[in-house]
C-alpha cells in the first residue's frame, strides 16, 4: 500500500491479538493494529478515531460477530470489516458474505494469517480506489461535462448522461460503436495521434484539442476534447478516457470579439482606450487610424497619456473640458490643436466615453480622434467670404443704394416735367433704375438666405405655399396643393423658397403656367407645365446672375438654394410629369440643419 494502514482487531483471546498483529506488522509495510477485546470497547474506539479496516472474531461473549458488523453498518460509515473466525462453518460464512463482510476467514496458522493480511491490504486498497473514484465521479457529475471511457479496441465502453444529451443518442446506442460514428475522419485520425503523444515514454499526460462532435440531429458542435490514457502497467493498454467542453459560445463570442476588434483596428477615426486603474490613466489600445493620424507608432503610445499631443497653442480651456469630463464619469466632445510626431500642427476633434462594468463602475474610457484640419480650414475660409460678403452687402446697401435712390428720385423728376407723356430716354432710364434697384434687393437677400437656420420651428407646408402665392404677380396661372405636411424650417425664409419658384415658373412658362406642390419620400417638390428647363443653362441652374428669360436678374434660383442649404436641405432640378421644370427638395426629415 502506498499510505499507511489503521488496522482495529477484536477477539476475546488476547493471545490471538498478539499473534495477529505481529504477522499484520510483518507482512505489512506501514500498518497499526489497535486491538480490544469485546465489541462494545471496539464502537467507542471507533466513535474516537478513524479506521481503515476492521478485524473481528465471530464467536464473542457481548456479541457475535454479525452482530458487531451490523451495528457498526448502523453507527459508522462503511469500511472494510473482515470475520477473522475460529469457529468456522459454511452456515456462518454463507451469514457473512450474505450481510455484507469484505471478507471471510477461518482461524489458522502463519499461512492463514499471511492470506488475513494480504485481505486487509487488498480490502483497504480497494476501499481506498473506490472512495477516490467516488469522489471524481460525484465532481465530473457536478460539473456536468460529457465524459467517455473508450477501450483498447476503440470501442466505447462507457459515455455518461451530458455525453448522450451533447450526441442527441441514448447511451444504449453508443456503447459498443466506435467514435467514427459522431466524428468525421480527420477528427478520428487527430484523435488517434493525440494519443499516441500521451501512450509516448516522453508524451504528456493529457492532450487537449478542438473537436466537431456531429450529433444525432443538427449541426456540428465545436468541443474541445481534454483526453488521456486509462491507468495501464507494462504494455497492456486499456483504453483511454476523455471529457469534452461545448465551446460553442466560446467560439461565438471569441469571433464576435475578433470582428470587434477588426473594426476598432480599421475604423476610419483614431481610437485609444486607456486604463484609470493605472497611474496617470494611460493608453492601453491605439488603432491603425491613430498611428496614422498623429505619427506615433503603437509602442510609443500605448502606456503613456494622450496630453503627449498637445502643445504650445493647445487651448487649455478645451483641455480643461476634458478633464472636467473626466472627473464627473461623463462623455464629451471637444475640438484641439494638437501635433503630429513631426511637429505639424492638426485639428483634432476628441470624443470620450466611460466604459463601465455591470456594477457601474468605470473600468476604462474610450476616445475617438477625427482630424478636422481641413474643416476648420474650410471653416475659416467660408469665415472670412462671409466677412466680405458681409462688406459688400454694406456697400450695396448704403454706398449704392442712396445715390440709386436720389437718381431715380431725379429722373422721375425730370419725367413728370415733360409734357405729352414724358420723354422715352427718360422711360427708358427709369427702367434701367428700376432693375438696378432690383439687382440690388436680390444680391442683399442671396447674403442674407446664406446664414444656417439655427432654431427652425415646424411649418405647414400647405399654409407656406398658399401665402406665397398670394405675393407673386401670378396673373393668370394656377396652383395645384398636393401636400399635408409640416416641416422644420423658418417660416419667412420657406416663404421666399416658394415666392422665387413661383416667379421662376411665371417668368419662364408664362401667365398662364399651371403649377402644383406635392410631398415626396423626405422632401417636397414645385413643377409646372412648361417646356422644361434650357438645357444651356442646365448645368448652371443655381449659380446667381444665370438665367435663360430677358429681363431677370438670375438671382430666384440662387436664392432658392442658398434657402435650402441653409436649412441642410437639397435642392435638385429636374423634370417633371408633363415635361416641364421640376425642383425637388429633399432632406427635411433631418431634425438639424447642416453646418454652414
């Protein structure tokens, strides 16, 4: 035996008990005998300590044997109990073994006592073996893992009730059959050659690897195989035993982890994650976009913090923003300069966000870098048109429009002293007055209609269009209103929309023009039935001063479109049902305007 053996004798006759033990000592590598001399005193010491075997004489004065056995089954858990007897008989022995004894022995000499010996080893051995196999079986059974036990044959001898639920067989089906039966052939020639590692004088124990289980019904089920061999001596193999793991969700979300990161890798903005835990919080992930973008490669970023791409004109209430952000477990956005490895300066507009455990705690913040360069350049530049723009419509609206006033003022002057109905240089200049003054009116409104709309209100679409064809000379043209809708938009600027639109049809089909309204798919449109559109001037429909009509200024449609940039809407020429001019208008689901 490999450990040692607590072995409690009871006989009557303590010369018995003398002799028994010495051969026990003899015969034993590592044994202690406690011996008593009637059943009672043999309880207690049993109530006391823990034994590995009992050894018992039948014919006792208190109580037979059997009698002992029985109570000692009542009071103690089970351990190996062999009748040691001089008073032999096929009726006692057949008592015996029918109640239960490990063993049975009739009193004798040294080759008697050397088999009594060789019974408490082999008893407790077998105790031993089967408390630990006990033990392992009520764990595998706990854990609920398949298990198999396959022969040296390569048969299966044994699957347990998780192995038949995983196959969908009964495990009446699967005993006797081989695995090829659930696996396919290269599964079965993996599993082969796993095994010879582990049957190897220099292979491991246990081998583990990926195994596609075909079950009765259904799909494959990814499994991972934790196998090894039966306890074998010498070379007589009995086979090998093996517990399978469903990794199914395991696989599921080991690829839903790898797409993540895929699309964090090649995400078309800079992304960095950093740890809090860690002092000075910082970055622990970087992706592709960020190398790129700030000219630092992964391991010049990651373990440092992000501040390491400010600089000089970094502006530190921006900074500050972020910080604060950071304190109150909050998500913001913020626009810096910041600077490449190479010192080039670059807009850089940052977003972060906790990440949070389930318990709410924030275990990381995640950062997302665009570079805005060249927007803020656009921005700065449309800052400075719009400056200018805003220069010239003073110019126009005071320097030009005062000396225009007085010389019209003058030459109605000069008009109204001609007899017989005036003079026709005089009418003629009055006309020429009366267009500059009109080119002067559409060049302030195209200034104006450009400015973004920045608190847009909802509109009745209907009532809108209806109003503004009551300030159009519309003469003897048409209306047709085909839609219920409201709009986010200013009321007075959606007015101008369709005042230019309407002029627009008038001028270009004529007084008789019948125009009609109607919704589309996230928009509206205004068609007539004119001729439709030049296709000359097609492709420069919006641009101010372009216009296929004497006498226009050509600035309607550049107004129109100005209009509807400004509200983040788009406007499209086209043609309509009837051949005619057609503007569709779309985008006004958007619930913010576009920036200007």
């Amino acid at each position: 035996m490999s450990g040692a053996i607590d072995v409690l004798h009871v006989d009557d006759d303590p010369s018995v008990l003398d002799l028994a033990e010495a051969y026990l000592e003899r015969e034993l590598d590592a044994v202690a005998v406690t011996s008593v001399t009637d059943p009672e005193t043999a309880l207690d010491r049993l109530d006391e300590a823990a034994f590995d075997c009992v050894v018992s004489d039948y014919d006792m004065p208190a109580m037979d044997g059997l009698e002992f056995f029985e109570t000692l089954r009542e009071r103690h858990r089970k351990i190996p109990f062999v009748l040691y007897t001089g008073k032999g008989s096929e009726e006692i022995a057949s008592q015996a073994l029918n109640a239960g004894v490990t063993g049975y022995f009739q009193k004798g000499g040294p080759e008697q006592l050397r088999r009594l010996a060789n019974r408490v080893d082999q008893a407790v051995d077998e105790h031993r073996t089967k408390e630990i196999a006990e033990r392992y079986s009520t764990v595998i059974e706990a854990l609920g893992y398949p298990v198999y036990v396959v022969d040296e044959t390569g048969e299966f001898r044994f699957v347990n009730e998780p192995f038949a639920e995983l196959t969908g067989y009964d495990r009446e089906e699967i005993i006797g059959r081989t695995p090829g039966f659930i696996k396919d052939d290269a599964a079965v020639a993996e599993a082969e050659d796993r095994l010879g590692t582990i049957l190897s004088h220099d292979g491991p124990d246990v081998q583990h690897f990926a195994v596609d289980i075909v079950p009765k019904d259904g799909e494959p089920i990814p499994c991972r195989d934790h196998m090894a061999a039966l306890p074998y001596e010498g070379d007589s193999f009995d086979g090998s035993v093996g517990i399978l793991r469903d990794v199914s969700d395991e696989r599921e979300r080991r690829e839903e982890l790898e797409t993540k990161t895929r699309a964090l890798d090649e995400a078309p903005v800079g992304i960095t994650i950093t740890d809090p835990a860690r002092e000075d919080n910082p970055m622990v992930y970087v992706n592709d976009r960020f190398v790129e973008m700030t000219g630092y490669d992964r391991e010049e970023s990651i373990g440092v913090n992000c501040r390491f791409l400010q600089g000089p004109d970094t502006e530190e209430e921006s900074v500050q923003a972020l910080r604060d952000a950071i304190d109150a477990e909050e998500s913001t956005s913020v626009e810096l300069l910041n600077y490449r490895k190479d010192g080039t300066e670059f807009w850089n507009r940052v977003s972060i966000a906790p990440i949070c455990d389930a318990d709410g705690a924030v275990t990381h913040w995640v950062g997302f870098q665009e570079d805005i360069t060249a927007f803020k350049e656009r921005e700065t530049a449309l800052e400075r048109q719009n400056d200018r723009l805003d220069s010239f419509a003073s110019i126009v609206s005071h320097d030009l429009r005062n000396p225009l006033n007085v010389a019209q003022g003058r030459v109605q002057l000069a008009q109204d002293a001609v007899a017989d109905g005036g003079d026709e240089n005089l009418s003629a200049a009055l006309d020429a007055l009366d267009r500059m003054e009109s080119i002067v009116e559409r060049t302030l409104t195209l200034a104006r209609e450009g400015e973004t709309v920045g608190d847009p209100e909802p509109v009745d679409l209907a009532a809108v269009v209806t109003d503004s064809w009551s300030t159009v000379d519309t003469a003897d043209a048409s209306l047709s209103i085909e839609t219920e809708r409201e709009v986010l938009a200013d009321s007075d600027r959606l007015r101008n929309l369709f005042e230019n639109l309407m002029r627009n049809a008038v001028d270009h089909v004529g007084p008789t023009v019948s125009i009609r309204v109607g919704d589309l798919p996230g928009g509206f449109f205004v068609e007539d039935d004119g001729p439709g559109i030049d296709p000359a001037v097609a492709d420069s429909l919006f641009e101010p001063g372009e216009s296929g009509t004497a006498g226009n200024t050509g600035f309607g449609l550049a107004i129109v479109q100005e209009i509807a940039t400004a509200h983040g809407w788009t406007v499209e020429a086209t043609t309509g049902e009837e051949g005619g001019a057609r503007f569709e208008v779309r985008g006004i689901d958007r619930r913010t305007p576009a920036p200007r």
